[in-house]
C-alpha cells in the first residue's frame, strides 16, 4: 500500500505543521504581552505554546517513528550519522502546511478510513501493514482528542480577551461527582471526561479519574496520571 497516497497521514503532515506555526505565534504574542506589561496573559502564551509543541512532537513521532531514539548509546557512529543525515534531509524537504480547522475534520476521514473493507484489506497485509493500521487508529484518536484540547484553548483565550476589555472572568468550579467531574494534564491539556473515558486505553465509558490503573498514561503526551489536575468549569449562570 502506497502510504502516500492516505488521506491520514497527509493530516499527520498538515496537523504538525499547523501545531508548529501555533508554537511560534503563541510565542510571539507573549512577547507582545510582555513588552504591553501584561505578565499574566504572557505566562498564558508562554504555557500554551509549550503544549503546542507537545501535541506537534506526538504528530511527528507517528509520521517518523525512526527518529526515536530509546538507547542512543546502542548506536553506531555510522548509524548516529545516517539518522542526523536523514534529519537534515527531512529538514530540507519539509513544507509547511497552513490550516485553521484541523481536528474534527481529520477525525472524521480518520474513521472513514476504517471501514471494513479497509480493516479487512489492513488484517490481510504483511506485519508492515498491521503497524500502520494501529498508526491510523491512534491518529483517529489523538485528533479527536485534540479537538477538546484546542476548545479549551479558545476558551482561555477569549476569556482574556474578555478581561483585558474590562469585563470580568466567569466564575469556575470542579466538578463535585467523581462520575462527571474532568481532569486535565498539566503537560499538553488533554482532558480526561470520566461520561466517555478512554476506551482506546483499556479504560471504559462511567470510568471516573481515580479508578484509572496507576500506569495509565495520557493519550496525547504519554504524561504519567500524576500529571493530571482537576478542571475548573465554568459555573452555569
């Protein structure tokens, strides 16, 4: 199968460089803040543009799984040569790709693609194929994901916007039932809903928070469940 030619992994493709272009923006409003005096919306840039580059380097690790390196000192000369080669390559080729609304979008072709007739095609394909049938589920997944993330995101956003204009922030709370109350990874801002859990890891729908495994890791980032806080929601008027 020409992988080339699968609409997912073109995502894969526009999906970092869209994250990647986020980074640098966030970035550069923080300094804008910064140098307007406003440390707190800057501090807002600056912890986003972080997680932005979080969710770009989990796109990346999916379209180039060759350029993990679990034991670096295993390596070759030859081999550290060939893979520092292939990244100066890659770096030479690269394009950059503009999009606005990535993540519903690509979550829907996504699981398009996994219709029987592909599953079946997938199941009947060498190991090779096998590995990129579970690429394309996790990508499904991590999209979809991503979608909650970047609304959470706007959220902040607006509601600094809002408070720079004179209004005021709406006032939040957790959440008091461990069966719908949300928690949220310090690390890239994944949110884990206990109503819809996390089937793709083993852990079913009604799953609150604390009666996840202990090794349960975040889908998005691969943050341990330590990294995760309670969500403040806003309280409905």
């Amino acid at each position: 199968m020409d992988l080339s030619k699968i609409t997912t992994l073109k995502n894969l493709e526009s999906a970092f460089a869209g994250e990647s272009m986020a980074n640098r923006k966030y970035l550069f409003f923080a300094e804008v803040a910064r140098k307007l005096g406003f440390a707190d919306i800057a501090k807002l840039f600056r912890e986003t543009a972080e997680q932005e580059t979080q969710h770009a380097f989990a796109h990346f690790v999916l379209l180039h799984p060759e350029l993990v390196i679990e034991n670096p000192g295993a390596l070759t000369d030859e081999q550290k040569r060939q893979i520092m080669s292939h990244c100066l390559d890659l770096a030479i080729e690269g394009e950059t790709f503009e999009y606005t609304t990535m993540y519903p979008q690509y979550a829907e072709t996504a699981k398009q693609e996994k219709n029987n007739s592909a599953l079946t095609e997938f199941i009947n394909q060498a190991k090779e194929s096998v590995v990129h049938a579970d690429t394309f589920r996790e990508a499904a997944h991590r999209f979809g994901l991503l979608k909650h993330v970047e609304h959470y995101h706007a959220d902040r956003y607006t509601e600094a916007l809002e408070v720079l204009t004179g209004g005021r922030p709406a006032p939040k709370a957790v959440g008091q039932s461990p069966t719908t109350r949300k928690w949220i990874c310090k690390q890239c801002s994944m949110i884990y809903d206990p109503v819809t859990g996390d089937p793709d890891s083993g852990v079913a729908a009604g799953t609150p928070f604390e009666a996840i495994p202990d090794d349960w890791k975040c889908p998005i980032c691969g943050a341990t469940k330590k990294s995760f806080v309670l969500l403040e929601e806003t309280v409905p008027a």
